[in-house]
C-alpha cells in the first residue's frame, strides 16, 4: 500500500520542479511574482534585469513589450506551492521513516542511485565513513556503529566517485577551497596553503553559485539592451532615409522653382526684344505703304504724259498737256528705323548679369554660400504705381540648424513654395562682406563727383586696400609681344612669336589684355616701365575689336588708355587726344571704380600724381589692357600686399 501511496509522487515531483524554476536564474522561484503575459519570475531576478530602464519595458521570456514598467505583484498561490515543494524536498529522514519500511528501502534505493558496498562489492551501500574512505552496506556497517574504535569516525550519506574527491597527494577527502589557486584541497593541504583564504566547499560552491547567478541576471539585462538598441539602431536608420526623402523632394520642389522663374525672366526677355521688333517692323510695313502709294501715282502721271505725248493734233496735245497734274518731283526717301539699341542691351545685361550672379554663387566656396544665405532678405515689390510696397514674404534669418530642419514640416515647406510662388519677381541675392564693403563705395544719386574727389584725395597706403591681382592672357597676345615671368612681364619681339590662331588674337597692333576682368567693386593696380617711349596702359571691354586701326587702345569707345609716343604723354577715349604733361615716373597706378562709373590713372612716386581720370558709364567687363611697341620698352605688373 506503501508503495501505491509513493509511486505516483516521484515523477510529479520532477515535473512539478520544471514549471517552479526562474527562467533568469534557473533555480526554484523565490519570492515569484507575475508580468501582465502571463510569466513568473523571481521578483529579485525581475527588479535587476529591469535596473536601470526607463521605457521599452519588455518580458523576459516571450519578449512582449510595455510603454510603461507593469505594476508587478506577489503571486500567493504560487509562494504556497513553491513552499510545499520545498518542504517535500528537505524532508529528514526520520519522518520519512513513518511510512513504511517498503517506503524507506525505495526512497533510500532511489535517492542513493545503487553506491556499492567496498567490503563485499555486491550489496548496495547504506554509508560512507570519510575517515576511511570508503561505502558500506549495512552488515559491515556493524563496526563503525557498534565498536568504540570507530566512535570518531565521520559517517555521511553514500559518495559517489569516492576516488574522484580524494586528493590525489594525501589521499584525503577534499573539503576545503583555495580562493587564489582557484583548486580543492584536502585537510593536509591546508598547511601548504596557509597563507591563502580557504573556506568549506559548500561554502564556496554556494558562493560562486550565487556570483554566477548574479552573472547570468547581468547578462539578461545586458542582453535586453542590446536588443534595445538594435531596435533602436533600426528605428534612426528609417527616420534618416525618412528625412533624406523628405529633404529630397524639398531640394527638388526648390530647383523646379527656380528653374520656372528663369523660364519666365526668359520669356519676359524674349516678349520684350519680339515687341520691339514688331514695333520697327509695323514702321516698315508703313513706309513700304507709302513708298507703295507714291510708285503707284509716279506710274500713273507717266502713263498719262506717254499718252499726251502720242496726240498728233496740236490743239488737241496742248489741250490734255494743259489738264495734266504736276506733281512735285523729290527723291524716294526712305526713314532710318532702327531696334532700339538701349532696350536690346538692357535686356541683355540683365540675362548676363543674371548668369554671371549665379555662376560666383556656385563657384564661390560653401562658406560664403552659407554667409550669403543667412543674410539674404527679400526685395521689395514695385507697384504700377512706383512706389515700393512691402513683400509679404517673411525675412530670413540665419538658416536653421540641422535638428530644427529635421522637424520642420511638409506643410510649412509646401506653403512657403506657395508663398514664394506668389512672388512674380525673384528677392534679391544677399552681398559678401567684400561686395557689401564695394557697393558702399558706389556714388550716390546727384553726387558722383564727391566719391571721385575722395579718391583723388586718398594716400597710396589707402588705394593698396583695394589692390587686385591678376595675370595675362595668352591667346590675346599680339605675336610681336612677348610674355615672361609667369604672364606678368611685356616686351616686344624682334621676331614674330608662333602663337596658334585664336579669334581674341590681337593682329594689328602689339597689345594684349588680362585674363581676368572686372564687372563691378573698386580695383586697383600698378605696373612699372622700362624705356617708355613706344607704350600705353589703359582699360577695355572685351568686345573691343581684334583688327585694323579700331583695334588700337583709346581709338574707339570701348576703351581708355594713358599713352607715351616718344617723349608725348596722352589720355586717349573715343579716338579723341588729350595731352598730359611729361612726367619721369617710371611706375603707374591704375583704379577702377566700375560702379562709381571712372578709372583714374596716378602717378606713383613718393606720393600719388594725378595724370588723368575718365568718367563713363560702364556697361560690360573691363580687362586691363597694354600696348608696347618700341623694342626695349617694358611693362611689368607689380604684385602688390
């Protein structure tokens, strides 16, 4: 009946042990509590593998996640089944006893796991005797419990692998552990190892065994942020694509902007030159009317005298001759109807200076561009009216930074593109420190004499602010011109250089202009001379003719120049002569204000000698230009700090 009783218990103990352990700490639950899925977890184990953590709470063992750490709470019932376990496992044997003998003999065969006897090597073992070291069944078991010689000697449970526990040197039971060496070590061995820490070995086993499982609780929780942030690696990762997209159709939507607003200054250009030149042609189609008309009466009264004149009779001729219309004889006059040249140039230099804007913005570097986009601010709007109206447009201060880009939304960008898109004209571009310091220097409406004067009146040192450098132009060199020193140095050739062609090739006189040139701001230069008989310096357009005697520097309109032939120093524009008086000085000074509309030419000595100033309106790039003709004569560009 005993063994009725006990048989069915044995296996639901083991399965019963399965669904009582921690899943972290693999060991029977302590103190267990219950996560809103359904899972236990020792309490203890739970709190540290949730140290630390502010959110992304999740479970354990299925993984399920909370917004917030679940509310957890003592599971009563499970406390009581995990006591009753534990009490069934640590059971003395003298209880156990009560049961039965046939209880006892299965409980003790199974828990024993069949040790044999070391005696007669055949019955199951009941003891192990530590100080002998070896297992015995109960027959001889008789000496160590009945005689006195035996009273001492420690008798435990049945040893598996006795061999195995004994130390290898002393044959002794290994009891104690040596924490430095990291080894077992028997009782006689204590005396090698005296200057280490040595304790049992059940105290060190439940030492390490609660370090491992303090270890393993470690690893959890490590484990769970590493899968927190690898979850939030993915989750960065989708809102930077997400963020790059949206920053993509922005940067498109604004390219497509400004690409509608030079289509439309295009077709505002192209409307105003096909106006013009529908208005010259109606003039024309006038005038051939006329012409047309007067042919058609010219025809007539010849026709009517080639008649008359056919009439033998004589009455009758003087008759119809009396009754013909004199009509005035004048010459055919045709009108001059020409584009009007100032509209057609406007039109053009705005589209030029358009391209010629964006082609410095993009060349300049990303610093300036950021410079530039900062303090750039909207232009104001020209009623019909002409007066100025505020832009509706809201300013733009230092652009935002990266973050505050990231959050800026799509209906805000959408509804300033709408906003821009209202704006018919485009806000002007912001201007550099070195523009911004250019432009102030630009004359002023009624006063443009005032900003020369100042010129006029400042010292060497001064002008050196404005001191630009720049080299010579190759393929604009006469082939009787020579270049030296890096396209710095002129002089004259005695023999004709072998330039290839090239259509900005100067072929009737020996001149040659600058790679760079100028469209706006204040420059200023200086070159010095050698033998100045045969030479000039001066200023040009680029579209200054290459031949024949328009070519020559200061004999046409589109450039000026200060000239030396033989011993005769002249300002020449426009093919008109001024003469300057002689000075000796061998280096001169050249400042261009292109937006204060004159070039000023100086004598550079001990102080600054005025020799002549121009004034015009400049309307395209100007180019230093250099004319040397006598072989000897030399121009030099000075590098000037």
């Amino acid at each position: 009946m005993a063994q009725l009783l006990r048989a069915p218990s044995a296996p639901s103990l083991v399965g019963l042990e399965e669904e009582l352990t921690c899943s972290i700490c693999l060991c029977v639950f302590e103190s267990p509590v219950t996560t809103p899925c359904g899972h236990n977890f020792c309490l203890p184990c739970l709190e540290m593998t949730w140290s630390g953590l502010l959110r992304n709470f999740c479970c354990p063992q299925c993984r399920s996640s909370y917004d917030s750490r679940p509310e957890l709470k003592k599971n009563t019932v499970l406390c009581r089944v995990v006591e009753q376990f534990q009490s069934a496992q640590g059971e003395p044997a003298e209880k156990k006893k009560g049961l039965g003998d046939a209880t006892t003999k299965t409980t003790t065969s199974s828990t024993r796991s069949s040790v044999a006897c070391d005696s007669c090597l055949e019955k199951v073992a009941d003891k192990t005797c530590l100080t002998c070291m070896a297992s015995f069944c109960p027959e001889h078991l008789r000496p160590h419990l009945e005689s006195p010689a035996f009273k001492g000697h420690q008798l435990v449970a049945p040893v598996k692998d006795l061999q195995r526990r004994k130390c290898q040197t002393h044959q002794k039971l290994l009891e104690f552990y040596c924490k430095e060496h990291s080894s077992c070590i028997c009782c006689f061995c204590l005396v090698t190892h005296k200057a280490c820490a040595t304790v049992p070995l059940q105290e060190a086993k439940d030492e390490k065994e609660s370090q491992l499982k303090q270890r393993l609780t470690e690893l959890y929780a490590l484990n769970e942020k590493a899968l927190q942030s690898l979850d939030q690696v993915r989750v960065q990762q989708k809102q930077t694509s997400d963020t790059a997209n949206r920053k993509l159709d922005l940067l498109k939507a604004e390219f497509l902007e400004i690409m509608a607003l030079i289509e439309e200054e295009e077709k505002e250009a192209v409307k105003k030159v096909l106006a013009e030149e529908k208005r010259v042609q109606d003039k024309y189609e006038y005038v051939y009317k006329v012409l047309g008309k007067k042919k058609t009466e010219i025809q007539g009264a010849r026709d009517q005298i080639e008649v008359t004149l056919t009439e033998d009779d004589d009455i009758t001729f003087l008759k119809k001759a009396a009754k013909l219309r004199q009509l005035p004889i004048k010459d055919v006059f045709i009108p001059k109807l020409e584009l009007d040249q100032n509209l057609i140039h406007t039109v053009y230099q705005k589209a030029f200076g358009l391209k010629e804007n964006v082609k410095q913005f993009l060349a300049q570097p990303q610093e300036k561009k950021k410079e530039g986009a900062a303090q750039w601010k909207p232009k104001p709007f020209v009623q019909p009216g002409g007066k100025i109206a505020a832009s509706s447009a809201p300013k733009r201060d230092d652009p935002p930074s990266t973050s505050s880009q990231e959050k800026k939304t799509e209906e805000d960008a959408a509804a300033a593109a709408a906003d821009t898109k209202q704006r018919r004209r485009p806000a002007k571009r912001s201007q550099s420190p070195n523009q911004r310091a250019r432009s102030s220097s630009r004359p002023q409406a009624g006063i443009p004499s005032i900003t020369l004067e100042s010129f006029l009146s400042k010292s060497r040192e001064e002008l050196l602010e404005f001191a630009t450098k720049f080299t010579l132009d190759f393929n604009t060199a006469h082939k009787k011109v020579l270049l030296s020193e890096r396209n710095t140095k002129i002089s004259v050739s005695e023999t004709p250089q072998n330039y290839p062609h090239h259509p900005q090739r100067f072929t009737y006189c020996s001149q040659v202009v600058a790679f760079q040139c100028f469209k706006r701001g204040i420059h200023y230069w200086e070159v010095e001379l050698e033998h100045n008989t045969f030479c000039g310096v001066g200023v040009c357009y680029g579209s200054m003719a290459r031949q024949g005697a328009e070519s020559r520097l200061g004999r046409n309109g589109s450039s000026w120049c200060i000239e030396w032939f033989n011993s005769r120093i002249s300002a020449w524009h426009n093919d008109v002569e001024k003469c300057l008086p002689n000075t000796k000085l061998k280096k001169i000074g050249v400042l261009l204000n292109y937006d204060g509309g004159f070039v000023i030419f100086f004598g550079v000595g001990e102080k600054l000698i005025l020799l002549y100033k121009f004034r015009a309106q400049f309307t395209e790039a100007l180019y230093p230009a250099f004319w040397v003709f006598s072989s000897g004569t030399t121009i030099s560009l000075c590098q000037l700090k």
